[in-house]
C-alpha cells in the first residue's frame, strides 16, 4: 500500500517538473499555486499502509513473544512500536514531522533484530 502511494507521489512530482519546464518564475509560481498537491484519497491510502503497517508489528511482536524467538524485551517493544505506530497516525493528521521520530525508532528496531 505505501509504494503505490509513494509511487504516486513521485509520479505526480516528475509530471510537475514537466510542466514547469522552460516557464518563468511568475508562470511556474502560478502553476504551484493552481495545483492540489495533495490528494485525500492518496493521503488516506499512506495512512492506511502506516496504521497496517503497525498491525504487522504487533503481530511479528505477539509471535516473538509467543514462541520465544528473540529475547522477551525485544518482542515486547515491537508490540509497543506497532501500537504506538497505529496510535500516532489515527490519533494525528497526516504530518511527517511528527510521524518522524517514529521512523528513526524502527532504524533502532532494525538494529536490535539484527544484533
């Protein structure tokens, strides 16, 4: 779900460098302005990803936990990094900068599954 949306996005980003070839900075100034940059149905489709994404974490989580695969913490905190993941993106708008955080902690996820 979330590389079709993001698929999008950089689709719609490469069409707009097209259209704002050769104009002026009054003409392509006019054509940002004239332009949804944002689309609901896109914006819901990337959070609908994140939230399952956070589904999927809980899941992973409650099997680590369950049939002990990593250390019992680390099963743990991918139940909380999933909840906490869903929690923050049906609880707030779509806004990168608070949902950033939330990336950099799964960068630590990552590295604690790998150690």
């Amino acid at each position: 779900t979330l590389a079709i949306a993001n698929a999008y996005f950089y689709n719609f980003g490469a069409w707009g460098v097209g259209q704002t070839m050769g104009k002026s900075a009054t003409e392509i100034q006019a054509f940002v302005n004239d332009i949804l940059y944002t689309n609901q149905y896109v914006t819901c489709f990337i959070r609908f990803g994140r939230v399952f994404s956070g589904v999927g974490l809980v899941l992973l989580g409650y099997g680590l936990i369950r049939w002990h695969i990593v250390a019992k913490w680390l099963g743990w905190f991918t139940v909380l990094l999933g909840l906490a993941a869903m929690g923050i993106v049906m609880g707030i708008p779509d806004n990168y900068e608070i949902y950033k955080p939330l990336f950099h902690v799964k960068v630590i996820w990552l590295i604690a599954m790998g150690v």
